[in-house]
C-alpha cells in the first residue's frame, strides 16, 4: 500500500471515531481519489487558471466595450438634448421678448398720455390760479 492510501486509510478511520460512520464515508467521498498532487496536476491547474483569466479578461474587454458603447449613446442623447432646450429657450426667449415688447409699448402710450394730462391740468391750473389773483387785485 502506497503513503498516500495508507494516509487516506487512517484519514477514515479518524473520521469514523471522531464523526460516525456515515459521516465519514460522506466526507471521505468529497476528498479527491486517486494520486496526491503531482507536478502535472499542478500544470493542468495552472493551465486550466490561465485559461480562466483569460475568459475573464474577454469578457471584461466586452464590458468595457459595452460601456464605451453605452457613453457614446449617452453623448449623443445628451447632444440631442441640449439642442431641443437651447431650441425651446430660443423660442421662449422671443415670445418673452415679443410680450415685453407689446407691454413697453402700452407703457409708454400710458406714460405719454399721463404727461399730458398732467401737463394740461398744471397749465390750467397755474392760468385759474393767475386769474384768481388777478380777480383778488383788482377788487
């Protein structure tokens, strides 16, 4: 019997004391059979691992690919966007004028016909108080 089974062996039966029977033979069934690492299994290991990194490293260069994609959309969505609210502030901006426009015109009719009036109401003041001294002087 070689080291390694005679190992296992003794592995088993320290199991069976420490853990029962059937606990044993489950967890002796989960242990690898057959030879202890070796050279060889080491480079399969190796191998199979460098394999595995460099799935993972496509698949991460498909993420980042993915990503670059999805900023591109975005970029342009973006642009989209701030060509239809620079495109409705335009539009709003000439309405706005446009109302302020209309209401500088009312205020300045409003304005001059008020000037008038106060204009016209001092001069016929100032002739109703003129013939009021005049009228006070002469009597």
């Amino acid at each position: 019997m070689a080291a390694h089974e005679q190992s296992l062996v003794e592995l088993r039966n320290r199991l069976e004391v420490v853990l029962g029977a059937t606990e044993a033979a489950t967890l002796m069934e989960h242990l690898p059979s057959g030879r202890p690492a070796t050279e060889t299994g080491l480079d399969e290991v190796k191998t199979d691992l460098a394999e595995l990194k460099s799935d993972v490293d496509r698949r991460f260069n498909t993420v980042d690919h993915r990503f670059e994609v999805v900023g591109i959309k975005l970029g342009e969505l973006e642009k989209r966007l701030d060509e239809r609210i620079d495109a409705r502030a335009e539009s709003l901006e000439h309405k706005v004028l446009g109302a302020l426009s209309g209401v500088r015109e009312d205020f300045a009719t409003q304005l001059n016909l008020q000037t008038r009036v106060f204009v016209f109401s001092s001069v016929s003041t100032m002739i109703t108080l003129a013939a009021l001294i005049l009228a006070f002087v002469d009597a």
